[in-house]
C-alpha cells in the first residue's frame, strides 16, 4: 500500500475570472503545512502538482518549507488531469442558459444588478449551476462535460498510482474538484453529491487516502489542523 495526501491550493485573489494566484493569506497556509510537514519530518517520495499558477505556488512554498528545515523534497511532476473544472466557463457559457430555466436563478442574476456583491453572489449560484453540469443538464461544445473531468482527474490519480508504485507517500497539490472527485471514486459517490462535496473543501486541506493499483481508500478528509485559526478559510 501506498499514501496520498490530496491538498488543495491556497486561499486566492483577484477577479473571479482570473483569481489563478495566490493571496497574502493564501501564501502563509502554504507554508504554514510546509512548516508542518516538515517539523514532523514527513519524508515524502513523490511529489505532484495540478498546471495551475496557485497549485505550483502552494507546492513551492511547502518545497521552501522543506529546504528551510535542510529536507529534501521531491521534484514535482505536473500533472493537466489535476487541473480544476472550467469554472468561469461555467458561468460565461452555461448560465445564461440556467437562468433561462429557472425563475429562482433570473431572480439572483437581478440582484447583481441592483449592486449585489458579486464574489457572493457568484458562489450562490455556483452550486445550482455545478449540480445542472454534473446530472449533463447543462452542456455546451464548448465547455468541458461533467464526465471528461470526472475521467481525467481520474486518469491523473491512476498515473499517479503507477508511477509511484508500491511503499510511496505522495503530495498531489491542486483543487477542490479534483480532491472531491478522489473521494467520491474512493466512496462510490454519485455526481451530484461530488460536486457538492467540491464545494465544502477548504484552503490548503488534505484529504488522505491508501492506494493499491486502482483501488483509493478514504482515510481522511478536508484536515487544516496545521493552519492556525485565522489562517482557516474556506474561499
């Protein structure tokens, strides 16, 4: 058997549709479980990371954690099957057609233009519009379906699984979809309630798992006991 920690990037700033770097904040996170992992010196194998700016600078900041404390820390492959699902697109492509559906969604859309805030307001209706894509609602050429993300980061936990073979421990630094997609493939948990799980994963958490060829065993889920209280977000 072999471990995974599945963590998930920093907290993040900038508009939502470019919010692919990490905040003051989010920095601090990551180092604060680099500092962790490395007091308890967690001796880690491999080491792989998801192709977005926020995943490489979570994992370099625990790396610097890690040469800070004279440890070694692996080289970290990248991985494009640990990207993030195409929020933005999401909202540019598939909302529209939501909203034309359902008078609840056309009613939240108005509120933006009364001056609603709109970083509250978008996660409001992320998970309505998540929920449509994952039951294949909600489709467009142009946007990546449900199940081709569902199969690429599975994809990337396989390749995971077959490069680090047996009697590893590994870090895979990437997002909240990914981490939920592993934890339902481990529980057999359907679409809808992945999705849904995505949306409670919290900055720099780790979610563990045993692996063995395909098989992934949950072992725990969204631990941020290595942040200090204030460093604790979810977004």
């Amino acid at each position: 058997m072999s471990q995974l920690t599945i963590v998930r990037h920093g907290q993040t700033t900038g508009p939502l549709e470019d919010r692919d770097r990490l905040s003051p904040l989010g920095h601090e996170q990551a180092a604060q479980l680099g500092r962790s992992w490395a007091a308890a010196r967690r001796a880690l194998t491999h080491v792989f990371v998801g192709p977005a700016r926020r995943h490489h600078q979570t994992c370099d900041a625990v790396g610097a954690a890690y040469r800070d404390a004279g440890l070694t820390f692996p080289t970290p492959v990248e991985l494009p099957g640990l990207d993030e699902y195409p929020a933005e697109r999401l909202f540019r492509v598939l909302l529209p057609e939501l909203a034309q559906r359902d008078a609840r969604i056309r009613a939240l859309l108005e509120q933006r233009d009364e001056g609603d805030d709109g970083e509250r307001l978008a996660f409001r209706l992320l998970e309505p519009l998540g929920l449509g894509w994952a039951r294949d609602e909600l489709t467009h050429a142009s946007v990546e379906r449900w199940g081709e993300f569902v199969a690429r980061v599975e994809g990337a936990l396989l390749r995971i699984a077959r490069e680090a073979g047996r009697g590893a421990t590994v870090a895979a630094f990437t997002s909240a979809g990914p981490t939920a997609v592993a934890t339902g493939w481990s529980l057999g948990a359907t679409g809808e309630r992945v999705f849904t799980l995505s949306l409670s994963v919290r900055n720099v958490s780790c979610t563990d798992f045993l692996f063995a060829g395909e098989r992934l065993s949950l072992q725990g889920f969204n631990d941020v006991s290595h942040l200090t209280g204030e460093a604790r977000t979810l977004r």
